[in-house]
C-alpha cells in the first residue's frame, strides 16, 4: 500500500489516494499530439461534444416521453413540444445533433482515409470507429422511431422488413425483431430500451476503446510524418516548444479544439432554432398510420447512400430476383468500410492521399460517388434516376474491388510508397 | 501565430468540407422535395373556373328568398336568431356531416364561390368525384323561386354578406370553416360531426390539425386549402372557398396551435448564437495565444 501522509491540501490529498496528478499527465498536459495538423483534427473533440448534447437532452425528453404506441405522438409533440418549458429547444437539440453528428461523422471518416489515418499499427482506430459508426447508426433509426410519426412507423416498416432477406431465418428474424408480426407496440417498447440504455451503454464502451487504442499507436498528422514521440516530447517538455512536433493535448491541442467546436456551436444553434426542417422531417408531425402508406419513404440523409445501394439493383439479373441481389449489395456497403484498412494493400507506408495519385482519384471519385448515391437515394426512383442510381451503385462496388489493386501496384512501382 | 500560408491552407479545406457539404444539402433538401412535391400554381382566391356573376345582390329580398329557399330546413343561422334544426348527433346521422351555420358565411366565404355553391354545390366544392345522382351530394341543390336564378342567388349572398360580423377572431373562423370534420386537439377543439358517420361519409377519418403546420407549412397550406385537388388529387376534402383573408387567419390559427414556441424559438435563437459567437472569439483569442509559444 502506498505511503499515506498528511496531506498539504485537497490536491494531495486526492493524489495520495487516486494519483490525480500522474492522471492528469497522462490523459491531458503529456498526451502528444503532433503540431503539424489542421481543423479536421477537432471533428473528435467535435464529435464529443455533440455526443453530449445529445445525451443531456435525451435525459430530459427522456423524463416526459411515453414509449407507447397510443401517446408517444402526443408525448413529444405536446407535452415536450408545447407543455413543457423549452422542451421544443431540448427535442430540436436532440433531433438536430443527431443529424449533425453524422455529417461530422462522415468528415472525420474522409479525414481518416484521405491522411491515411487507418493503416500501419492504426487499423483499431478505425475498427472501433467503425463499430462506432454502426452503433450511432442502431441509435438513430431506434431514435427516429420514438415520435411514433408517419415516417417512424414506415421507415421501421421497411428497414425491419430487410431481414426477412436473410435466407432460411429471415422471416423468423424479421418477427423476432419485431416483437410482433408488424411493426406495432412491442416493437416501439423495445426500440425505446435500444435507444435509452443499451446502445448508449455499448457507444460509452466503444469511445472509450477508440480513445484508448490511439493512445499507442498516436494520432495521425498531415504529412504522415513518423514522429518519435518520446523525443519530441523531451524537447517541448525541455522548454523547445518551438522545435518540437507535439504539443500536449492540454491546453495547446484543446485551445485549438474549443475554438473550432465554438464556430460547429454557433451554426448548430442557428439550425436548431431557424433551419431545423432537414433534421425534423415534416412528415414525420403526422401520426404514424398502418392504413396510409406515405408516397416517398426514404430514410434520413445519412442512411441515403446505402439505401440507394439497396435500391441500385432494380431488375433482375440471371435468374435472381433485383431484390436479393440489392440486399448482397446492401450487405455489402455496410461491411465494406469495417475492413476498410485490409484492403489498402500498401501496408508499409503511409502518406496523405495527395501523395498517393492513384489514390487520390480513387478518393475523390468515392467521396463524389457516395453523395451521388445520397442525392438519388432519396429522388423517386424512377426512369433516369433510377439508372443513374444503378451506375453509381456498380461505381460504388468496383471502387473497393479495385482498392486492393491500386494499393497493390502502388506499393511495388514506388518501390514501397508514392512519398 | 500561425503563418499566413497555412491559414490559407485551413481555409482552403474548409472550403472544401462546406462545398460538399453544400452539395448535399441541396440534393437531398430543395432539390429532391421540389422532385418530390411538384410545383403547383398559385392559390386563386377569385375562383376563376366558377365564374362570376354581374348581378348585383339585394339583402332585403335576400332575406325573404333565403327563408323560401328551405336553407333552415339544414342550416341554423344563430346570427339571425335562427337555430339549427337538430342536435349535432342527428345532424350527423342524416346528412354524414353537420351543416354549417351560415352566420359567418358571407364574411369568410368568397361571395363568387357562396353563388357558385348554392346553385351546383359538387361543382363548388369539387366533390363531383365523389357525389353523383346515385350519391347525391346532401346539400340540395337551388333551382329558383321561378325569378331569375341568378338574381335570386345574388340576393341571397347579399344577404349573408349583411349579417356576418365584420370582423372574426382566428380561432372562429377555423371553428366555421373546418371544426366541422376536423379536430384541433391541442386547442381542445373536436369535430362538431360523430365521427363514426364523419367515415361513412368521407371514407376516412379526416385528420387532426394540431400539428399540420409542421408536417405541411405554409405553402403547401395555402394551395391546398383553396383547392385540395390541385395538391391531393382524388381526395374527399372539399374546396371550402374561403376568402383569402379568411384563409390566411385559418393558417395562422393552425401555426398559433401548432408552433406554439415560434416566438420564443426565434428570439432565443438570436441570442444562443450571440452567446456562441462571444464564446467562438473568446476561444479564438485564447488559442492564438496559447500557439503563439509553440510557433
């Protein structure tokens, strides 16, 4: 047991029992992070802070909310909406973060591939991030369900519906999902317990893991530059601030940080107050209604890309039904990104897409491809669009058959990296 | 401090991350719902297809040719001391709609369509989808006292005109124009008609209107109640022919329900993001002095 002595004052004597200081060095004023990065490196701390917000106002919608088919509407667009004090700013905090979490989602991912953030001893930042990504996602649709609106009951009408594709279970699975043989109270029950505890629960866990697993490998830095951390670190810590390529997460990288997340703030509040309709779908303020199939279903934005891979398949093809070849399809979308870093075949070096050419087109024409996909995954499919929604789809699945090719052929003709 | 090369190498991405973004706002917001939810004309508060009629109404003979006409046979003009001729109940049974008491009529109805309605009521309402001589519509049409129609019809407008209040709350004229099928639950109105005959009679339980604002704003409101066809072609909502300022204080009792917090969101806004802004270049200015010793 450790030597316990009277303490000089409350910081002592916390850090004879918890190692306060030794804490605070670790996880703040000697955690390295490289200098030489841009505000792209802010999305996590962004990322967090919507996360909170999200959880804060979730605690409160949380205390007036019905999990119940017959006044969960009513719940939210009375009691919270109208009732209770500023309880519209707590649901638009919560409906707009969850849109907005995405889209800094989405950039942080982009940033990862594009600086290379993913390879090279990094493989598990992507991985939990990854998980993570297909938790927000569970949370979201689970989420959207609560206000029990038309696009609620017909959106879990139709993603639910998607496991019936499964063979053999599938129509088992889609009941058992349910809770029932449609979409009905159990189902909004056990979404609710999803969306409030479970999910959260496994989102802390896996946050944790990220963080964590950057800590060995360390965060990645515009040029890709292999730093040695333990050096650069002597030489701030030596009083060369100048010199060295690191700065401690507290207070120079967070200085930085709170900065960018005051400007996401600032627009996030305009939107939750002025320009919330994109988050808060309209249609989804009328009462959710099994005799009245809405004319456009569509998801929220951020599942559009993959939808239209479910949809991009709208013929048969050799005897097998558009269907089930949408469903592989969408199968696949989903796992594709998870193994991301396995199918970068240049495993030895790492460097910013702009360093990489073939790369660097495989980039843009991805980023270019997926809001094709976004944009025509919520257009009516039919006639062009549905043909343009085809090609970008095949778009989609050739860009990571090649993946592996391209990555392969960089690694040999420039002799192990394109720096 | 930062040099001057990389503060342009920052802005230049994110230059970038709002021009994709950008894109796919536009995409998936104005874009896809202008696909989504074709365009349709303006509202025509003149109602133009029903014509109009150049004779002038006279509201003392308008009296007389009302009471002729049999309208208190259905309607109760509780303006004029005339109640209705049954309970809601009954009137429900009978007709699969309450009647409406023509009180405020002739101020909340356009006087083209009331003349309009009177004379040919499916035409007027564009019901004739729905209404035909196996199914009769339950108002009766007017056929004349044997004078000229068109004269009588003025009359019996003009008459209307001159019992209705000049001026009428939001709240009332909802209540006259649409309480008859609808609810408004959030304000504690329910449909005057049963709503068991209110189904048999338009073949679906019209909807609450507490929320509409939100799911259809403004826009869509203002075409759709003038001519709900135009939007929801086939539907069995009638054209009620409200007067466009009748209309807009219907609109705006639905957004007063509706979007209770409008007003308190909006002037909160301002000052969330005032706050944030002063946060915004409080940490501006921390972070430039804090880099200002790593550079």
């Amino acid at each position: 047991m450790a030597e316990i002595r009277k303490a000089t004052g409350f910081i002592d004597w916390l850090d004879q029992r918890l190692a306060v200081n030794k804490f605070i060095k670790v996880m703040m004023t000697e955690y390295w992070i490289p200098k030489n990065i841009n505000f792209l490196w802010a999305m996590g701390v962004v990322l967090m802070v919507l996360f909170m917000v999200l959880i804060v106002s979730g605690i409160f919608l949380l205390m007036y909310y019905k999990p119940d088919i017959k006044l969960a509407f009513d719940s939210v667009n009375y009691t919270i909406m109208q009732e209770v004090e500023y309880g519209w700013l707590w649901r638009h905090m919560h409906g707009v973060a969850a849109s907005v979490i995405f889209l800094v989602i989405y950039i942080h991912m982009f940033t990862g591939i594009y600086y290379g953030s993913y390879k090279k001893g990094r493989e598990l930042i992507w991985l939990t991030g990854m998980a993570l990504f297909g938790m927000f996602s569970a949370e979201a649709f689970s989420g959207y369900m609560l206000p029990w609106g038309q696009m609620s009951y017909w959106a879990a009408q139709v993603i639910t519906n998607l496991f019936g594709g499964i063979p053999v279970i599938g129509e088992a699975l889609v009941v058992w999902i349910r809770g029932d043989f449609l979409v009905a109270d159990a189902t909004l029950t056990r979404f609710f317990m999803l969306h409030v505890l479970l999910l959260p629960l496994v989102i802390l866990l896996l946050i944790a893991v990220h963080f964590y697993s950057l800590r060995v490998p360390h965060v990645n830095n515009q040029e890709a530059e292999e730093l040695d951390f333990d050096a650069e670190a002597k030489k701030y810590l030596d009083g060369k601030k100048v010199e060295s390529k690191v700065v401690p997460f507290w207070p120079v990288f967070l200085s930085k940080d709170f900065f960018v997340v005051g400007v996401a703030l600032t627009v996030f509040f305009y939107l939750v107050c002025f320009h919330y309709d994109f988050a808060m779908d309209p249609i989804n303020f009328d009462p959710a209604n099994n005799m009245k199939t809405p004319a456009h279903i569509y998801p929220e934005w951020y599942f559009l890309w993959s939808y239209e891979v479910l949809r991009g398949f709208f013929f048969d093809i050799g005897g097998i039904a558009a269907m089930d070849i949408g469903l592989a399809a969408f199968g696949f979308a989903n796992v594709i990104f998870m193994v991301f870093p396995f199918l970068d075949r240049n495993t030895d070096h790492v460097a910013p897409a702009h360093k990489r050419p073939a790369f660097f087109i495989w980039f843009w024409v991805l980023l270019v491809d997926m809001i094709v996909l976004t944009v025509y995954g919520k257009l009516p499919p039919t006639g062009a669009n549905a043909w343009v929604g085809f090609g970008a789809t095949i778009v989609f699945i050739t860009l990571f058959i090649v993946l592996p090719i391209i990555t392969k052929m960089e690694a040999k003709c420039c002799h192990g990296g394109c720096k | 401090m930062l040099s001057w090369g990389l503060q342009m190498k920052e802005l230049k991405i994110l230059a970038v991350v709002i021009f994709f973004t950008a894109v796919v706002y536009f995409g998936v917001e104005p874009f896809a719902h202008s696909q989504m939810h074709p365009h349709v004309a303006p509202a025509d508060f003149a109602f133009k297809d029903l014509g109009a009629t150049e004779k002038k109404g006279d509201a003392a003979k308008g009296a007389e040719t009302f009471l002729s006409a049999g309208c208190i046979g259905c309607h109760g003009v509780a303006a004029a001391n005339m109640p209705a001729p049954m309970d809601n109940a009954s009137a429900s049974a009978t007709f699969g709609v309450v009647p409406p008491d023509l009180s405020s009529a002739g101020a909340i109805y356009d006087k083209n369509f009331l003349a309009a309605l009177i004379k040919e009521p499916t035409k007027a309402l564009k019901v004739e989808h729905k209404f035909n001589e196996t199914r009769p519509h339950p108002m009766i049409q007017f056929f004349g006292l044997g004078g000229d129609l068109d004269q009588e019809v003025a009359d019996i407008v003009a008459y209307l005109q001159s019992i209705a209040p000049a001026s009428i709350d939001d709240k009332k004229v909802f209540a006259d124009a649409c309480q008859r099928c609808h609810d408004m639950k959030y304000d504690k109105l329910m449909s005057t008609t049963d709503k068991t005959a209110l189904m048999a009679y338009m073949g679906t339980t019209p909807p609450d209107l507490s929320v509409m604002i939100r799911s259809r704003g403004n826009e869509y409101l203002t075409t759709f109640i003038n001519n709900p066809q135009k939007q929801l072609a086939g539907t069995s909502m009638p054209r009620v022919g409200l007067t466009e300022k009748a209309q807009n204080q219907v609109v705006a009792y639905m957004d007063k329900v509706g979007d209770r917090k409008k007003a308190e969101r909006e002037s909160l806004g301002y000052k969330l993001i005032a706050y944030m802004l002063v946060f915004t270049l409080l940490a501006y200015a921390w972070k430039v002095k804090i880099w200002k010793q790593v550079h």
